[in-house]
C-alpha cells in the first residue's frame, strides 16, 4: 500500500484488491476540507424535490430555524461519500467496483450551509469473492469546528479485477 500525502489529507493506493486485506482495521484516506453551500443545497433539493423550508428559505430560517440559516439535506451528506470515497482511496488493476448497499448511517449533527467539511474512511472488513471482493467501509463526515460528525456511513462496496 502507497499513502499519498499532502499537507492536511492523505489517500492509500493498492496495487490490487488482494492487497487491501492487510489494511482491514486502518484509516485508509482523509480528504482535504470543501464547502457544503447554498447552490449545492439547492441543486439537490430540485433534483431530489425535497424543497422543505429548512433547506431552501434563507429568510424563514433566520425567523423560526433553531439553526437560524439553511442546513444541507442528511441525504446531500450521504451522497458526498461517493466523493470521499473517490478521494480517499484508488484500487489499481481493477476492472470495476461498484455500491453493494448500507449497513447503518446517521446523522448526528444538522450541516449548516457554509460549512466545512471532509472525510475520513476506514476500512472495517475485507472478504474476497470469485473474481474479486466485498468489503466494508466506514465512512465518517466531520465539521470544521464540530464535535460530532455530520454523517457516519457503513458503506459495502464490490470490486472485481
């Protein structure tokens, strides 16, 4: 396994799939911070057609929301994980991988927009399969200046050679 590092996130690289067993257990990638703003809440609400309020009305948020501004959708930060994902690691000599589905996801703390977030993955088990193997991730999403994190994800994922 090869860590690429920067100064503030770091992503693993195998050679192979068989090569990721010795990571069972490991932090496999941190990605660098992004922004989770107003435009990408909307765009996911219209395309999702989850307009509530507490997502969309920066007015009415300032008047009745606890958060007093618009907070992203829980499903907007689950989706991002296929992002952190990306970021956080790469199987070479791979043919494809694909979302096998969720074991547990939760959202313990409400996603304001303009926050910062990144990711962290884990990667939790690692079982091979004929032609390739079916593993589990964990996928954490953290708030710049946050105790909790805005989603924890178990993600399965198949990937074949």
């Amino acid at each position: 396994m090869e860590i690429q590092k920067t100064q503030k996130s770091h992503r693993s690289i195998f050679k192979n799939i068989s090569e990721m067993k010795n990571a069972v257990g490991k932090e496999l990638g941190l990605t660098p911070w992004s922004v989770m703003d107003q435009e990408r809440i909307n765009i996911f609400a219209k395309a999702t057609q989850d307009e509530q309020w507490i997502h969309l009305d920066e007015e009415r948020c300032k008047k009745e929301s606890p958060y007093k501004q618009t907070i992203a959708h829980g499903f907007l930060m689950l989706s991002m994980c296929s992002k952190i994902m990306y970021d956080s690691y790469e199987v070479r000599q791979v043919s494809m991988a694909i979302n096998y589905g969720l074991d547990r996801v939760r959202f313990p703390q409400s996603t304001p927009a303009g926050s910062k977030f990144r990711g962290r993955v884990y990667l939790v088990e690692f079982d091979m399969i004929p032609k390739g193997a079916k593993y589990k991730l964990n996928v954490i999403i953290e708030l710049e200046g946050q105790e909790k994190p805005a989603c924890v994800a178990e993600f399965l994922a198949l990937a074949y050679n």
